[in-house]
C-alpha cells in the first residue's frame, strides 16, 4: 500500500514550515534547490483563493501563509525613513 495524497501534503507541509523555521526566510525564486517549495506554495495558494482546497488542508496552508508573512523582508530604508518626506 503507497502513500495517500493526503500524507504527500502533510509531508510537504512540514517540510515548507521546517524550512521557514530554520532559514527565517521564504523559499526564493532565485535559488535552485527552493524552487520545488515555491511551486507548492504557488500551487496551493491558488487552490486555495479558489476555494478548492479541503478544510483541514486550508487550516494548515493559512498558518503557513501567516508564518510567510512573518518573514517578509522589508525595504529597511523605507521602513526606518518611513515619517521623513524627501527634500526637495
């Protein structure tokens, strides 16, 4: 007996969250060995804006999306020069 769809998920969930939790970024784009957790990740956000995603699964992938958040980079000037306006 092989491996249900639904422990493949799991599986690549924790896998996602491990990552995030290690590497205190996103997987990026620009990184060879990420690219397989950023298509998960793209594929299961659309799964889920469609509505199309089980309810149990769409728990999980919404702390997912909350721990992405977390770890969103910000522009640091931006973010430190935020009340200054430009001098012109």
């Amino acid at each position: 007996m092989g491996i249900t769809q639904d422990k493949l998920w799991l599986n690549k969930w924790r896998e996602v969250n491990y990552f995030v939790d290690q590497n205190k970024r996103r997987p990026s784009k620009h990184r060879k060995e990420d690219h397989a957790m950023l298509n998960w990740i793209k594929y299961n956000r659309r799964k889920y804006q469609r509505g199309l995603m089980k309810e149990d699964r769409r728990q999980k992938f919404e702390e997912l999306e909350k721990k992405l958040e977390s770890v969103t980079r910000i522009n640091q000037y931006a973010y430190v020069n935020k009340q200054q306006q430009p001098q012109d």
